[in-house]
C-alpha cells in the first residue's frame, strides 16, 4: 500500500468530515500528496489531526463556494475526490438555500476549478436519496424516480453537471452513491448526526435513541473501508468506460433499523450489561425519507473492480469499539 500513488496530489473537498478525513488518511498512507479544503461547518480539524504535521498533506479552512480560494487550492492538482456537501435531508428540507448553495454551486465550482485546470478524473460523492419515489427493490442506477427532498434535488443535479462535463469537456467524472455510510470518525453530535453514531451514544448513556415511523424502514448499511475503496478505485484503477457514469456504493444486503437497533445494543453490551435494558422509542416519520433502501452493486464491481469487505455486522463490531473509545 505505501507509495502506491507517489506522484499523485489529490484535492479532496470535505477532506476534515467522517468520510473525507478517512480518505485523506488513506491517501496518504499511499504516498500521495493531499490538499484538503473543509470549511469545518460540519467537519472537524480533530479528524485529520494526525495528518496535519505531515509534509505531504495541506489543510486549507475555506469554502468550495470562493471559486478564487478553490482555483489556488487545486493548482498543481492531478486527481479530486469531491466530497463536501451540506448534507441531510431534514436540514434540506429546513434551508433547502443553503443546501442548494453548498451542493449546487458549491459542486458547480469544483468541477469548473477541475476542467480550468486540466484534470481529467474526478470522484464524487451523490447519495442514495436520488432513487426518490422508486420503490423497485434493489435500486439499479438506470432507474431513478421523483427527489423527495431538496438534499435529493441537489445530488441529482450534480449528477446531471458531472455527465455534461464529461460529454462537453471530455473530463472522467465518476459518481458514487453512497447508502447509509458508517464508522469511525462519524459524528454523533448535532440536530442532523446520523442514526448510528446517535443511537450509540444514546445508548452508552443510557438514553432512549428515537426512531422515526415504527423502525421496519429498512437501509443498506455501508461500512467507511467500503466507502474508502470504491473512492481510491474510482479515482486511480477505474477504465475510462467508467466516465460519467454513477454507481451504487453499498454492501447490497438491507435490515430495518430495528434489526440495526438490536445489533448496536447487544454489540455494546459486551461493554456494559445494563445496556440492554435501554429501550428504544418511536415518533412519527419524517417527511423526505425513503422507506426501503437496497443497492445492486454490480455494475460498481463491473466498472470499479469495487469488493466490499464489510457486512454490517462485521463494520459494527469495528465501528462499537471505536465509539466506545471515542464517545464512552
């Protein structure tokens, strides 16, 4: 793995978030140069604390909507892996603005920064709420239904940029749609945090986590190595037939977060029995949620050589002790 990819620098957007920071991190451990831009409204400077005194990885706080600050950041560039977003879909919903702000033009700017300065490959980060109102199960990426939310809007926009690009500007643009990523480094914090950091630390509390609607929704749970793998070979060992494209990036099995519930507290317990008495609570549903999420990976295998390595219950096992590490 070390000095795989001497020679290459990479501008990761978004570089100091769960998923951005993990990426950084493994960049680096390859030998690549890494110029990370985060402007820390949702990520956090301890998550690449450790790469911060290393030669070659720079930190810019700053924001992909300053097109001068971003065309700096990217000289001398000759890869990006764009991961900055505003994300969530209640936030969206809540300032569907900002989120158009951030994931529109924000988007629209380091694509533009990319084509000005002569890059050719570019990963990028969409999402699974872009299948909207389909309901065919597993959701394949030729079929995509109506956006339940302005989050959703934005990354189908994005993707909509990216095959222009390519088309117009003869860029390899490769997206990634991501389901229900987790593990280390995931924020538990926040009126927005995701439900399994939210969960876990509820639980280590003895709190009662809320589920939403009455837990049978079911995800496709996606462990952060998986993530970081489909990112390096979109970037670096993907054929050009790749270009344009978007793949599914899961591990292609569902559970209901009711399943999910279970496994977080008897994966805890081994820390603490009590736990197990902590029971769970239901509130109504959100509006702008997907009710059944599931990922046919293939054509990500076909066209990335991507394997996923994590089940949920294998990521879990990891991801618990570091949380309780972390959060404990």
């Amino acid at each position: 793995m070390e000095n795989s990819y001497t020679g290459t620098r990479v501008l990761v957007t978004g570089g100091a978030g769960f998923i951005g920071s993990n990426i950084c991190e493994y960049l680096i451990s390859c030998g690549a140069e890494v110029v990370c831009i985060d402007n820390l409204i949702t990520g956090h400077v301890h998550n690449i604390k450790s790469l911060l005194q290393n030669d070659r990885f720079s930190f810019i706080e700053g924001d992909i909507r300053n097109q001068e600050l971003l065309e700096g950041a990217i000289k001398g560039c000759t890869h990006v892996c764009h991961q900055a977003a505003l994300g969530s879909v209640p936030r969206s919903i809540e300032d569907p603005i900002a989120t158009n702000d951030h994931n529109v033009n924000g988007t629209l700017n380091v694509f533009w920064a990319a084509k000005k300065e002569g890059i050719k490959r570019v990963a990028y980060a969409s999402s699974s709420s872009v299948y909207g109102d389909e309901e065919t199960l597993p959701k394949v990426e030729e079929k995509t239904g109506v956006p339940l939310s302005p989050y959703a809007v934005t990354k189908c926009i994005s993707e909509s940029y990216a095959k222009v690009f390519t088309e117009l500007y003869g860029m390899e643009m490769i997206g990634l749609r991501y389901f229900n990523v987790f593990g280390r480094r995931q924020d538990p914090d926040g009126a927005y945090a995701a439900v399994i950091p939210k969960f876990v630390k509820m639980l280590i509390r003895h709190q009662s986590p809320t589920i939403h609607g009455d837990g049978e929704q079911s995800r496709d749970f996606t462990y952060i190595d998986n993530v970081i793998q489909a990112n390096i070979n979109a970037l670096f060992k993907a054929e050009i037939d790749a270009a344009g494209k978007v793949f599914n990036i899961a591990y292609g099995e569902r559970v209901t977060v009711n399943q999910m519930f279970e496994l977080i507290r008897s994966s805890l317990m081994k820390f603490d029995s009590k736990i197990e008495n902590v029971e769970s609570k239901f509130v109504e549903e959100r509006p702008g949620d997907i009710k059944h999420s599931l990922a046919d990976i293939s054509a990500a295998k076909q066209y990335l050589k991507y394997k996923p390595e994590h089940d949920l219950n294998s990521g879990m096992e990891i991801s618990i002790d570091w949380y309780w590490n972390n959060l404990g």
